[in-house]
C-alpha cells in the first residue's frame, strides 16, 4: 500500500512538472515579439515650413532706392546721344529737387522737405553712377546753379512760390515730383538699355513715394493741390492758373 502511495505521488509530481513546462513554453511562444523602435534623428526631418531670412524688409532684396547691386549685375552697352543727354538732364533734374528740398526746409522747418531732400541726393548718386560708367562729364554745379539755362528759371520760379507759405512749398513739392515721374517715363520709354532702366524705374518708384508723401501733407495742411502758378515738365502745360511749360519739351 506503501508502495502504491509513492508511485502515485511520483506520477502527481511528474504531471505537475509536465504542465509547467508546457505553459512555460506555451507563453513564451505566444508572447508578442518587442518591437524595436529606431530614434528619429532631426536632420531626417523634413521641415515643409521655415522662416527664412533676407525678406523685403531687412537685409535680403532691396529695398529703399539703392540698386547698386543689380547694377554692378548688368553690363554695359552702347549709349546713344539721346540715352547720353537723358543722363545729364535727369542729374540736374534731381539735383534741382534736391536744392529745392532743401532751401525750403530751411525756410519752414518742414521734416519731409529734409527727409526727401536725403532721397533726391541718392537719386543723384544712382544717375552718377551711370555717367562715370559711360564716361559722361557731370554738368551738376553748385546748390541752386544748373548747366541748363531752363532748369535755372525753374529753380527759380520754383523756389519764388515756395517762399509764400508752407501751402505754397507743399504745392512745390507735388509738382516737381509729378515732373520727375512724367520725364522719367519719357525716356524710359527712349532707352532699351537694362541699366538705364533699372535706374529710371528706380528714380520713379522713389518719386511716387515721395509724391504721396508730400500729399499727405497738404492733407494735414489744408493745401489746395497744384493748381496756381504750377508747372508741369512733361508735353503737357502745368497744373492751372498761370501755369508755365517745363523744360523737358524741348531738353531731351
């Protein structure tokens, strides 16, 4: 009976370990594998968005009225009597907006007059530095001199109306303004040399500025416009009254 009870046991013993190892087995088996898993490193990622620098607004394209980087870009080419003569009007031309600009703001205290003065001597520089590509002689004398005998009267008509009142100065402003835009037209329209372009188109982008500018402040002056003893430099007459023909109908 002993003997019995042993064997049975053995055989209680022997099951038991039997089914252990079996589960043991079974749940290795049927446990899922780990997955692995690699580090995503960040120059794999590929970044859609970015703010990237050189914008409109700072130090990327240009802005303002420098173009001497786009400039130094374009070779020169052949310049004809016109295209040479357009230089040198267009550098008195500035030069008397500058001088105007100027004695007014001396006059009347008015910031846009010296703010805009400032601009007018960059346009200068812009046009000279076209002439010393092409070997031009600059024909600027002077403040309030000019090699061109109308241009001369101009400045001094000019700077007679800017001397009445603050109203008058502002109507000045306009009115040159607008004449820089319709000469610059004028001989854009005369040149297919991409330098002289880029400058022209420059020089009348800054001109439209500083036409609104000077709006503006007829706006906050209760200025009347343009009208009086007004001039206009294009191929039409001035802006009303008394008004008197520029000198770009007959200076190239």
């Amino acid at each position: 009976m002993l003997n019995n009870f042993k064997n049975i046991l053995v055989g209680v013993l022997s099951a038991t370990i039997v089914i252990a190892i079996g589960a043991s087995a079974y749940n290795a088996l049927a446990a899922p594998k780990p997955v692995s898993v690699e580090p995503v490193l960040a120059e794999n990622i590929d970044m859609a968005g970015g703010n990237g620098n050189g914008g409109s607004n700072g130090n990327g394209t240009q802005n303002g009225d420098g173009t001497g980087t786009q400039l130094d870009a374009i070779p020169a080419s052949d310049l004809t009597p016109e295209e040479a003569a357009a230089l040198l009007f267009m550098r008195e031309e500035e030069k008397l907006a500058r001088d105007v600009y100027t004695q007014l703001y001396a006059l009347w205290g008015q910031p846009v007059f010296q703010n805009i003065a400032a601009s007018e001597q960059a346009h200068m520089d812009e046009i000279k530095v076209l002439m010393d590509r092409y070997g031009l002689a600059d024909p600027a004398l002077d403040p309030g001199q000019f090699t061109d005998p109308n241009l001369q009267a101009l400045y001094d008509q000019l700077m007679a109306q800017g001397s009445i009142s603050v109203t008058d100065a502002l109507n000045v402003g306009v009115l040159i303004e607008q004449t820089d835009i319709a000469d610059l037209q004028a001989r854009l329209a005369q040149t297919d040399n991409a330098d002289l372009q880029l400058v022209f188109t420059n020089l009348m982008n800054g001109s439209y500025n500083h036409l609104a500018a000077f709006s503006g402040e007829q706006g906050n002056n209760g200025a009347q416009g343009s009208g009086g003893n007004g001039y206009h430099g294009g191929n039409e007459s001035g802006g009303g009254g008394n008004g008197k023909r520029g000198s770009s109908t007959t200076t190239p």
